[in-house]
C-alpha cells in the first residue's frame, strides 16, 4: 500500500492558538496547543528519554502518539528496513513498539498507525548524549525526524547532552523541553528543515537561552576498531567512535553548548557542498546552466 507524503504548508507555524490555556512565556500570553504528535527515539521505546519526551509532549498536545524501537537503535542513521518484515505491538494506549530503526518508526507512524490522523509535528529523542556536528550523519534521533519531515510533516530531533554517563541531566531537557518546542513553533520554519535541539549537561535553572548555531566538525576524530575472540575460537568486533580535540568555530553547535545554551541548528538532506560545487563549476560544464 502506497500513502502520499501528508500535505503542509510551505513554512510554519502551525500550531493552534488556545486564548483560553494558561499564560506561558512571551509569546503574547497564548498556549501553543497541538492536536495530535509522534514521538519516536533512537534508545528504544523504554528509554528514560522516551519518558521524559512523553511527559513534555504532553504540555503542548492533546493527544500524544509513541512510535519507536523496541530496542537500541542508535547509530542507525536514516536507514529503513527494506529487506525484512517489521511488527507493531501494543505497548499501552496511543503507544506501539516496531522492531526496526527510527526511520522505519517514523514511516510506520505516519503511513499506517496515523494514516487517517495525521499529527501535525514529530518529535525524535530525547537522545541519551549529544548530536553536534558531523554524528548528526549517524544518527538515529536525527534520522527519525529527517523521515518524517520527507513524509512531510514538521519535526524535531532532541537531545540531553551529559558530562557523567550514570547521571544523565534528565530534568533539564523535562524542565525546559516544552517551552522550547512551543517558542520554536511559533517562529516556524522552512518545509526543507529539521530541527536539531540538544540540551545543555547542567542543571535547569543554570541553562542560558535558546541560541541558533552552525553544525560545527563534531568531536568525532575518526572510528575505533575491537577485536574479540568469541567461545568457539571465531574473530568478531565492535565499532565505536573515536573521540578528539577538535577545534569548533565560535559560531558552531558544540561551541554554543559549551557556553550552556540551548543549541537549535536547521538540518536538511540536501548534502550538496556549494564550495566545492562552485570550485568544480569552473572545470566542468553545469547542468541546466
């Protein structure tokens, strides 16, 4: 079965205004009320990621739909499940484990699960860690929203970045998760774009304020290769990343959350690099020129 892509609008806000909610922020005093919104991760539908992105969702719409991965994910970038079937079991109202990625989560949410309900914003996360420069290119949280806004609804990716892997600041992204999502939708943004939002690792009351910044390099320095001897004497290995000092531009996403702000970078899937484009434009004849 073939669903069309869910029709929007060019640009957004789309929110509903409900003069009646509660006075919340600067934004003229109006409570951004959403009807219907999907909510996938990358760590698996049991995640506390996935808890607290339920909790925030629920301050800003008046129905929230779970769609994610009955285990870890991550690290699968954008990748869907061509090759092998995929099941969806209920795990409580409005909520649905899918042995796949986050793509296939976000795909399966809005072409069959939602198809005849369409909500009108996805939200990926809350990651466990960071996605700043170039791991956006890895990862699942990333990928989840990048296939909904393909589908053609709005989304974002959301992340809580931690300093002590057995403290994660939870209550940061569960203090200051909605009001960021609310001010975002009300500013709107381009139809082509994802969200990128990553919380700072300290607490709630310490976080500056909601800052745009460039994918900057990442602290990714390249990939780190163990290799391990299983019981029966057969070679296998694990891949993970190898982590560096590298230097971030003043205006980049890792700077900006060093700095304690809450980073939001617009993302998109056309990777065309305009340099090098221009650079080759002056050897090679250009199409459509």
């Amino acid at each position: 079965m073939v669903v069309p892509p869910v029709s929007f609008p060019r640009c957004w806000p789309l929110a509903a205004r409900d003069a009646t909610g509660p006075n919340r922020g600067d934004h003229q005093g109006v409570w951004t009320v959403l009807d219907r919104v999907l909510l996938t991760n990358d760590d698996g539908i049991d995640a506390p990621g996935m808890k607290v992105l339920e909790e925030l969702a629920a301050q800003i719409a008046r129905e929230v739909w779970v769609v994610a991965p009955e285990h870890d994910q991550s690290g699968q970038s954008h990748a869907i499940s061509l090759h092998h079937a995929l099941r969806i079991s209920e795990r409580g109202e409005r909520r649905y484990g899918v042995t796949g990625t986050p793509g296939d989560c976000a795909a399966l949410g809005l072409c069959l699960v939602l198809k005849d309900k369409p909500p009108q914003l996805v939200l990926s996360g809350v990651n466990r860690g960071l996605n700043l420069g170039m791991e956006t290119v890895f990862s699942g949280t990333v990928g989840g929203a990048m296939t909904a806004m393909m589908l053609g609804v709005p989304a974002l990716a959301l992340s809580q970045a931690f300093r002590d892997k057995d403290a994660v600041p939870w209550d940061t992204a569960r203090t200051l998760g909605a009001e960021t999502i609310r001010r975002l939708l009300a500013i709107g943004w381009s139809k082509a774009a994802v969200l990128n939002v990553n919380f700072p690792p300290i607490p709630a009351d310490q976080v500056g304020p909601v800052t745009l910044a460039r994918q900057g390099e990442g602290l990714v320095a390249g990939m780190h290769v163990e290799s391990r001897i299983d019981p029966r004497g057969m070679e296998y290995h694990w891949l993970n990343f190898r982590r560096g000092d590298i230097r971030q531009g003043p205006e980049s996403d890792y700077s900006a959350l060093r700095a304690g702000k809450i980073v939001v970078t617009p993302l998109r899937y056309d990777r065309t690099d305009d340099d090098a484009y221009t650079d080759l434009a002056a050897h090679l004849p250009r199409f459509g020129a």
